[in-house]
C-alpha cells in the first residue's frame, strides 16, 4: 500500500458537506462489511480499492492511459478509507449495516414499492 497520512485524509473528510460525509460513510461502511467476508468471498480491502476506485475518481480527463501509477494511488486511497474507516468516521462505522445477512426478499412490502 502506498503510505498515506491519516491526517490529511481527516481533514478533507471534515471538510466535505453533510449529505457527502453521510454518503461516503455509508460507502465505505458497506465495503468495510464485504471485506470482513474476504476469507469467503475473496474481497479485501486491497481488491476492493481496485475494483470501485476508478469509478470514485473518474474525471473527465481520465483516460485508459492515464497509467497504472495513477491507478495505484487511486486504489491505495480507497483501501486505506477501508483499513482506517473508524478511526476517519467513527467507530459506528464499523456497524452501520446492523445485519450483513437481510435478504431482499424478506423485507416486508418491499415489492410493493412503486417508483413512479
């Protein structure tokens, strides 16, 4: 992993909006729950900064040639959130999700729901 300072991260974090915060807490609460399966399901902290950090830092300007180094930073970055998501978002971080196992199907009166 690329060394990141803790410090710096907690800063930026501070500064994003309210909504934002919750969001990206909420994101990274979720991947947090999957890598606790990572025995299972093969997807730790390092594997799922690689799979979800292109679509969390895709500009306009990124390209498929933007380079495998930019590509390291950017899933290192997303790792990192994941390894130290307590201590950037606070400890309820890590059990946001009360129950990893809730199947859709079980929640009552969820089809009918209506999205019009």
């Amino acid at each position: 992993m690329i060394p990141i300072d803790s410090l710096y991260f907690f800063s930026i974090i501070s500064t994003l909006s309210e909504s934002n915060h919750l969001l990206l807490k909420g994101f990274i609460c979720v991947l947090y729950r999957i890598s606790q399966d990572a025995d299972t399901n093969g997807m730790n902290p390092f594997n799922l900064g690689l799979c979800v950090s292109n679509s969390l830092f895709k500009t306009e300007s990124t390209t498929i040639t933007s380079g495998k180094q930019e590509a390291d930073v950017m899933s290192s970055i997303v790792e990192f959130l994941i390894v130290n998501s307590s201590s950037l978002f606070g400890s309820d971080v890590l059990t946001c999700i009360p129950d990893k196992h809730i199947i859709v199907h079980q929640i009552p009166n969820l089809s009918m729901l209506s999205f019009s």
